[in-house]
C-alpha cells in the first residue's frame, strides 16, 4: 500500500484466504479479550436507549473539545518573561549600583558627613 500497491479487495482470489485468515484471527482475538460480548452488549445499549447513548457519546465528543479549548487558553495565556541578555546585564547592574549607593550613604552617615 504504501510502495504504490493496489488496496486488496476481499472478493480477489489472490487476497482471499489471506483476508479470510484475517478476519478469522481477529474474531479469535476478539473472542479471547471478550471484546465481542462488550461490543455487543454496548450495540444493545445503544439500539434501546438510542437518545441517551448519543447524549452520551456526544457529551464525551463536548467535553474533550471543551477542555482542550480550556487548554489551550491557559497555555496561549501563560507567558514567561523572556528577557535579553543586555536586559538581563543592566538589571543586574542597577542592583548593584543601588547597593553601592546604600553603602555609600551608611558611610556617609557613620563619619557625621552629608
């Protein structure tokens, strides 16, 4: 299929009993996991009950997509300050120009000089 290969049809005598070889171990898997009688037993619900299993099955569809918007928006929202690095280096400069600054005026204070 992937290399230009025609799609095998299940009535070509060539694909035939690969399909049905197939078909017949997946009914086995399905038999063994018991996933036939949950399959069936859903089909069941669903044939009864055909408003709520599609409430349901659309409350899931509706709740999925609404929390991927919520998602989305809390990502699209959170947004860490990216600073450069020259903002970066006259910040920290300014730091240590205030503190310098605060030594200078404890000196300044400490000899009775204003």
């Amino acid at each position: 299929m992937l290399f230009g290969e025609q799609m095998p049809d299940k009535n070509d005598p060539k694909y035939k009993e690969r399909y049905e070889r197939d078909v017949d171990a997946g009914r086995k898997f399905a038999k063994a996991t018991r996933i036939d009688k949950a399959a069936a037993k859903v089909q069941g619900f669903a044939n009864t009950h055909r408003t709520l299993f599609l409430a349901i099955i659309f409350g899931f569809v509706i709740g999925g997509l609404a929390w991927n918007v919520y998602r989305l928006t809390v990502v699209c929202r959170y947004q860490p300050s990216r600073r450069t690095a020259t903002e970066m280096q006259d910040s920290l400069l300014r730091e240590r120009h205030k503190t310098l600054q605060k030594i200078e005026m404890r000196e300044n204070k400490a000899d009775g000089t204003r």
